[in-house]
C-alpha cells in the first residue's frame, strides 16, 4: 500500500524534497485506523449500555423518528426538516434501486461534528442498534457503517477531505442465501448495492449514493463483486477473494483528481469491467449528463414525498414507539409510491414484489385502454400483495395473510420489547413487535388482526 513519504529529487546543484501524495489509501491499514475502530467499539458498547456516546457533542439532543415527528406536529420546523429527508430518502430508495445518484449536504458544527437537519450523524448509527434486531450478517454490516462513521468524521474534522474522497462499496451480502437477503431488504433481482462517495466540496460536505445493479438482469449471474475487485485492481489494490462484508468493511481515500466527477467516475470505472450502465445491460450514456436526469427525477418525486411527510406529521400523535414510526412509514411510503408507479413507468415494478408487479403491469395496461375501473382494481390487488423496501435491514413486512380468525387487536406481554423479533399468534410470523407501553402488544405486520391501529 502506498504511504505518504518524501521523495529526493534533483534539480541543478541543489536537492529538495518533493512531498509524495498517494492517489489511493486503504483506510483499514492507515496508523490512525487503530484509534478510530477502538472509539467505534466503544460507541457500540455504549448504545448496548444506553451510555452517553462520547462523540457527540453535549447538548445535541437525542431525537429518533418518533421523536422528529412529535415535534414536527408541534411546529418544529427543523424536526420537520427531519421528517422530510427520511421520507424523500426512504421513496427514492424504495423505488430506484438501480440506475440512480443522490446527493445530499452534511453540516458541520464548530466542534467539528456532524449534523444532518440537526441530528447527529452518529445518531443515525446509534438508532440502527437501539431500534433493530438483525442476524448476524447484518450485525457485522451495522458495525462497519458504523467504524465507517466514526472514519468520516475523523477525516471530516482533520481537513482529509479535502483533498480525498472516502468510497465505501455496499454489496448484497455473499454470505446468505438470496431468500434471507431479500427478506432483510435487498433487492435480489438484480442484486442492487451502493457506491458512496463523501468528500469536502467548497464549504460543505457531501454524500453521493450510486445505486448499481450487481447483475445485467434478473436471470444473469451477479458481476458486483468481481467488477469492484477488477476496478480496484486498475488501482493497485488487492481486493480478490474477499467478502461482501470485508469490502464494506475496508472502504478506501481516493484523491480526488482521479475521480473528477466524484461518484459518476467510479460508476463510469465499474461499469467498464463489463461494458454495462450501471450495472445494467444498457448501453452507456454519459454519466454527467445522466446525473441532470437524476436530479430532474428526484424533483418530480418530490410531489410524493411531501405527501408522505404530510401523512406521518397527521398521524404523529398516534405514534408512541420508534418501531411504530418505521413501520407507518414503510407503510406510507409503500402506499404512496405504489400510487405514482401506475403512471410513472421509470419505476420498475418489480421492486414491489413479483406478485404485485403483475397488478401493477396489468393496471398500466387497463389505463392505457381507458379502462379506469379495472386499472384501480388490480392497483389494489398490487397494494395488498406489495412487499417493497428502501434501504436493507429497515423494518420488513410479509404479504401472507392472517392464518388466525381471533379478531383480538392487543395482547398482554410485559416481557416483550418494543422492536424484539417474536412470533406473533396472529399471523404466525416472526415480527418486530410494537410495545406502546407496557399492556399492550401489537404486530408490524399490517395484514395481520393484531397489527397496531396505524398500521390497517
């Protein structure tokens, strides 16, 4: 690996020293790494002992979705301002699962920590540990996007920035079956992931999210993974032979003069292994013109977020755990998405489940025919057999319907946690459960009798 050095040169007479900038650094095998993984560990451990996170600056208050959405409906506009960017992220990633970059700004507050519409990056991590009960897959990826935010924020109030780019690759997991990846969220039909990109542009500093597909099509062979190691490869790097989790887990400081274009240069470079268009068989496009339509799409979906936002500030006082606020917003960004992909036909249908598809398909063609009717019937038949996600690990939902006929709507179970995983005597699936208090049980899984009020 290459390290910064000095390098002798000669010029006439005299000698000099001419610093060495490497183009490309492997942040596992940096010196600082060591120090940046220990304060990570120990963040993690705090959130299990529900301690104070040492990173976070004193007076930032702890502020959940639930919490954002109280708010919210008192008038706090910067909880609103919360609410909307979880809202537009969640209908962008629920929706376009390849074939599209996002951007969004990252503030910096005079300690040099991070904020995102007042809420502290690490918050974001710390609510991923407090609020979900993943495999053990998923807990080794939420313990790397953690130390990677704990990287970030080191390189941020360093200066690294802003000369490097930190690019971290996320990759459907290689480690468990395509059925578990796609119950915790993946979207398997093309194996989709996430090139991320987060740098120092001017005063500011900024996140940009490439979601690619991992294979040409949904009957191909993945290419993901050899198509990032072959890339690294151009770059000197050894990344054969390592997994999924591992490439998460060692993200890389690209200087910034090798990707001029930021995000849209590595897609460029990682659709070259295998002449694709962001990982799909497409003909390639150019890649800056490309981003203008990205950004032109996120701002005719922005009709659709603002209404899901709309909704879950209404429904704010009948939230009363933070499982609850994810589940409802699943639940509307589902409904509401599913509304915009009958006539929206760059929304793959797809991403709403195979069953679902097929309604969706049939309702554009009954609209197409003038046949209104038959076109919002078969809508319906997509929304009740609808099982879509943003990003994966977010709370899952199951389509099957209740196999229990007891019309009870709550059960005692002082016992259960609100988000723990349990097997719900209604629908006889393992769900997250939603604890409002300590009388009362309800399950996420809104086709099920027990589900919470909300969530029907």
């Amino acid at each position: 690996m290459a390290v910064a050095a000095e390098q002798l040169v000669e010029i006439g007479y005299e000698a000099q020293y001419e610093p060495y900038i490497p183009m490309v650094l492997e942040t596992a095998e940096l010196y600082s790494d060591e120090l940046i993984q220990k304060r990570a560990a120990h963040f993690i451990g705090s959130i299990a002992l529900e301690e104070a996170v040492e990173i976070q600056a004193a007076d930032a208050p702890h502020m959940s979705l639930m919490d954002a959405l109280h708010e919210a409906q008192r008038g706090d506009e910067q909880a609103r301002n919360m609410v909307r960017i979880n809202a537009a992220t969640d209908v962008m990633e629920r929706t376009f699962k390849s074939g599209h970059i996002t951007e969004v700004t990252i503030e910096q507050d005079e300690n040099g920590t991070l904020f995102q519409y007042g809420q502290p990056m690490q918050e974001v991590y710390a609510n991923s540990f407090r609020y979900m009960d993943p495999s053990p897959c998923m807990r080794k990826r939420m313990e790397a996007e953690a130390i990677n935010g704990h990287r970030i924020q080191t390189y941020a109030s360093s200066g690294v920035l802003d000369d490097y780019a930190f690019v971290v690759f996320s990759l459907v997991p290689d480690d468990m079956t395509i059925d578990a990846a796609k119950k915790e969220g993946f979207f398997t039909e093309t194996m989709s992931g996430v090139i991320q990109v987060t740098t120092k542009k001017g005063d500011e500093i900024t996140v940009e999210s490439a979601f690619v597909a991992g294979k040409h099509d949904d009957i191909t062979e993945r290419h993901d993974i050899t198509s990032v190691t072959s890339m690294l490869s151009e770059l000197g790097l050894d990344f054969e032979d390592k997994s999924t989790t591992e490439i998460l887990s060692q993200p890389l400081l690209i200087h910034k003069s090798l990707i001029p274009s930021g995000v849209s240069s590595i897609v460029e470079r990682y659709d070259n292994q295998t002449s694709s268009f962001f990982g799909l068989h497409k003909p390639q496009q150019d890649y800056e013109a490309y981003r203008e339509i990205c950004r032109s799409r996120e701002q005719s979906m922005q009709e659709v977020s603002d209404r899901v936002t709309k909704r879950l500030i209404d429904a704010a006082h009948t939230i009363t755990s933070p499982t609850l606020a994810s589940a409802l917003l699943n639940k509307i960004s589902e409904e509401e998405t599913l509304h915009r992909a009958l006539t929206d036909i760059s929304i793959d249908p797809k991403v709403y489940g195979q069953k679902a598809a097929e309604h969706i398909v049939e309702a554009r063609a009954f609209l197409a025919e003038g046949k209104i009717t038959e076109s919002l019937v078969s809508m319906e038949s997509a929304k009740e057999t609808a099982t879509s996600s943003s990003c994966a690990g977010n709370l899952r939902q199951y389509t099957q319907e209740s196999k229990n006929t007891d019309n009870s709507s709550s059960q005692t179970c002082k016992e259960v946690k609100d988000g723990e995983h349990v097997k719900c005597p209604g629908c006889m699936k393992v769900v997250r459960a939603i604890v409002p208090n300590k009388e009362e049980i309800f399950c996420s899984n809104r086709r099920c009798k027990l589900a919470h009020p909300s969530l029907k």
